[in-house]
C-alpha cells in the first residue's frame, strides 16, 4: 500500500480530478492524504466539498511515495508559489511518482521539472508546457518514467488507475 498525497486548492478544484483520482487509488488499496493551503473544507467548481488534513507548509515529502497536484481553475495559487514547486522538486529528486491533471501540469512546468519529458496537460496550458521543454502529447493520460500527466476531469478515473499501477 502506497502513501498519496493530492494536493488540491483551498477554492475551484476539480471535483472529478479529486474525487474520482482518490477513487482509484483507494480501490488498489493505496491511502490517500489532502493537502492544500489551509486545513479549512475546500470547495469544488462542482460543490464538492474536501477537508484537507494538512497544509502545504507541513509537507514532508519524504513520508508519501506520490504527490498529485489536482486541476481545476483553482490550482493557478500553485503556479508561482514556492512551496508548491519546492513540493515538485523535492518529489523530482527524491525519486516518488509526481502526477498533476489539467491545469496542474504547469505547476510541473514551472518548477522546471519537465524538460525532455512526455507530458499533456489541459489544453490552456500547452504553450507553457511547450516553453518549459515538454514533448506536449495530446493524449489524456501521460506516463513518462515516474512523471504522469492527465488533461482534464474526463481522464479522472484513468489517471488515478495509472497511478496506481505504478504505484503497485
């Protein structure tokens, strides 16, 4: 059994991206753990509603053998914050499995950790993947080595089963 960490924005995260990703990870028997910038309950675009267990700030990224990063509009907050892509990196470095879907994608980017790497994202953020040295892949889920990347909420359900499988 693995350990996840999702990390997901306090306001307009992806429902599906959450919901459905934490689904198939917990149906292969890996525990899943939320992380956002508060421990307040953080909302959905959907009216979904998730009470992260920790912040970001109390990340040990040494004690989780994946970190996802979860779309939606909301995960823009992550896109220059430090913490956030110290998270990718620590994650890059330390070799666990590093996943984002949608617009998360470029919190990846941002942390210059795609380069020469196979990577999708939503297609908002394919420029930046591009300029951040990506080989943008128009599929819906994406594995290269330890780095998966989904497109959106409707690849949900296939990106949590292909992190679980990686996973073990």
């Amino acid at each position: 059994m693995a350990s996840v960490l999702m990390i997901i924005a306090p306001e307009k995260f992806r429902d599906e991206e959450l919901f459905h990703t934490k689904d198939a990870l917990e149906m292969n028997k890996h525990e899943v753990i939320i992380a956002s910038t508060s421990t307040e309950e953080a909302h959905g675009m959907l009216g979904g509603k998730a009470k992260p267990s920790l912040t970001i700030d109390e990340v040990e990224v040494k004690n989780y053998d994946a970190i996802v990063f979860v779309g939606g509009s909301g995960a823009s907050i992550y896109f220059k914050n430090k913490t956030a892509l110290n998270i990718a990196k620590t994650a890059f470095q330390k070799g666990k499995v590093l996943a984002a879907i949608c617009i998360a994608p470029s919190i990846l980017a941002n942390a210059g950790l795609l380069n020469s790497t196979k990577a999708t994202s939503y297609p908002s953020e394919k420029e930046n993947l591009e300029s951040s040295g990506a080989l943008y892949q128009n599929e819906a889920v994406v594995a290269d080595g330890k780095i998966v990347t989904a497109n959106g909420p409707a690849a949900a359900t296939l990106f949590g089963r292909t992190l679980a499988k990686l996973l073990g």
